[in-house]
C-alpha cells in the first residue's frame, strides 16, 4: 500500500498510530521549509526543514533529508543528517547512514554501525531504570 504500511515487506510498524488518513504528514525531496511545525502527527522529512518541528508523534528524518534547528519529539528515526538541538522523549535510533551533529536529550539511543554522531548526549533519567538499578547485584 503506502510508504509506511507496506504488507508485502512485512513492514506495518515503521510509524505510530499518530498518522492522519493512515499517512504521516511528509516533506518530500525538492521541499524546502523554513519555519516552525507543530503537529500531533507522525513526520516524515526527505527533504529540508531549517527551523524547528514539535510533535507528539514520530520524527523520521530519510536518507536525503536535512534538519537545521530544533526537533522535540516522542521517537525519532535519522538516516539523513540533523544540526541542532534535539529533545525525544522515547528512543532515538540513528541509521547507519545518519550523521547528527549538535545537542541530544534522550530517553534511549540505539546506534547502527556507521553512524556518525558528534553531539553533546544526555539521558533523562526514568524511575524504571534507578529501580532495575537499584535491584541488581553487584558484582566485580
């Protein structure tokens, strides 16, 4: 069907439910933004956004695409190149072809082999994780 819902692939998970119409709101290729997004929706950018993008949703940034500015987000997906400050609430998983560069607030960081990453990371912390922690034993 879709981009993003493609049976055939066995890929139907690659966004949230926060898509309208079924569809991710998308910055194809040759668009280039500048400005401000706001959004309950799931994105999609493959081409450039200078500015910033907030959403309760999903941020996925593709192979061609480009983010100069500020991203705040639940998950993110980059396999293109972002520049800027960026806050995601969940995961942040970067490609093996992503290049990131500037300050990253994160609740967790998934990294694929090749990625380049030269950013100032910070995790926030969760009560999940002090509690597992707190329960383990140490060991040397």
């Amino acid at each position: 069907m879709g981009l993003f819902n493609d049976k055939k692939a066995g890929n139907q998970n690659t966004m949230k439910n926060n898509e309208l119409n079924g569809q991710p709101n998308r910055i194809e290729r040759s668009t280039k933004i500048t400005g401000e997004i706001v959004s309950e929706a799931d994105f999609r950018i493959d081409g450039t956004l200078e500015g910033s993008i907030t959403t309760t949703g999903k941020v996925v940034i593709g192979k061609e695409g480009l983010i100069q500015g500020t991203i705040q987000c639940a998950y993110a997906d980059i396999e293109g190149k972002f520049v800027g400050n960026i806050d995601v609430k969940e995961s942040l998983s970067l490609k093996s072809t992503s290049q990131v560069e500037g300050e990253v607030v994160i609740g967790k960081l998934i990294v694929e082999s090749g990625a380049v990453f030269n950013a100032k990371c910070a995790m926030k912390s969760s009560k999940d994780v002090k509690s597992i922690a707190g329960k383990r034993e140490k060991t040397a």
